[in-house]
C-alpha cells in the first residue's frame, strides 16, 4: 500500500496536479488495474474510503491523466467510456455479454496499402466476442429446441 501511494505522489507531481486523498485513492485504485474500469466503477470502489467524493472529481482526474498520456481512454465499450493504467500499446478483446475487457499484448503486422499520405504513429484493434463463463451460459440456459 504504501510503495501504491508513492507511486500515486510521483504521478501528481509528475503532473503538476494537487496532491488530494480522493485523487491518491483514484491514482492508487488504478495503478496495476488491467479491469478496464469506468469512471462509474472506480468511483463506486473509491467512494467506499471517501463516500463524499463526487462522480465529477473521478471524471476531472481521469481527463488529466489521459491529456497527459497517462491513461488510455477506450471506446471499446460502446455504453461507456473505459480506462486502461496500461499506456504501452496493446489491442483489446471484450466479451459482448458480461462486457469484461481483456488485454492482448500480440503485435500485429499491419499495414496500410495506401495511407493517404498520413504518417501512421499507431493502430488499436478491438475484438469481440463470449468469455468462456458468457459461452457456457449461453448454450446452458439455451431453451431446449424441440
Ligand atoms: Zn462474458
Ligand atoms: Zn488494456
């Protein structure tokens, strides 16, 4: 807990934001995160330690991470916007059913044929698809065909 919140000091200073429990707990809650949370999980898990804390500092502090490249903001979600600690670049699988993302590190050789002209600096694939728990479900709970 304690190596946590230094790192969670370093951040803010790194940053030049204000040093606060609320944005330590958010920066602590994340760091090691690979859950892909929302701004609505984390300040459900965060509020627990600070229950006056409001949906709004969550939002304000995750903006100023991911402005400053500490935060990837993902649209894989489309019911809302998720965040990933992980800013090395990776692709992302979610399952359409329990909506868990999970990391994929494999590096894909991709290539554009005609890039317009543009200077490719990156790329993000999102798969979809059943986790294995959602597949089992769904041929489980499947009504029998007759
Ligand atoms: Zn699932
Ligand atoms: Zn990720």
């Amino acid at each position: 807990m304690r190596e946590k919140n230094t790192k969670a000091q370093d951040i803010c200073k790194e940053l030049g934001l204000k040093l606060t429990p609320q944005r330590m707990a958010i920066l602590g809650y994340l760091d090691g995160n690979t859950a892909h949370p929302s701004a609505e999980d984390i300040h459900a898990a965060v509020s627990r330690r600070f229950p006056g804390m409001s949906l709004a500092t969550v939002y304000n502090t995750l903006a100023s991470l991911r402005d400053r490249g500490k935060l990837l903001e993902l649209t894989i979600d489309p019911s809302k916007k998720r965040y990933d600690p992980d800013t090395r670049p990776h692709h992302h699988l979610i399952c359409l059913d329990c909506k868990r993302v999970s990391d994929i590190d494999h590096v894909f050789d991709l290539e554009v044929p005609d890039p317009f002209g543009y200077e490719i600096t990156g790329n993000h694939i999102e798969f979809y698809g059943y986790c294995p728990e959602c597949k089992g479900k769904k041929t489980t709970s499947a009504p029998a065909r007759r």
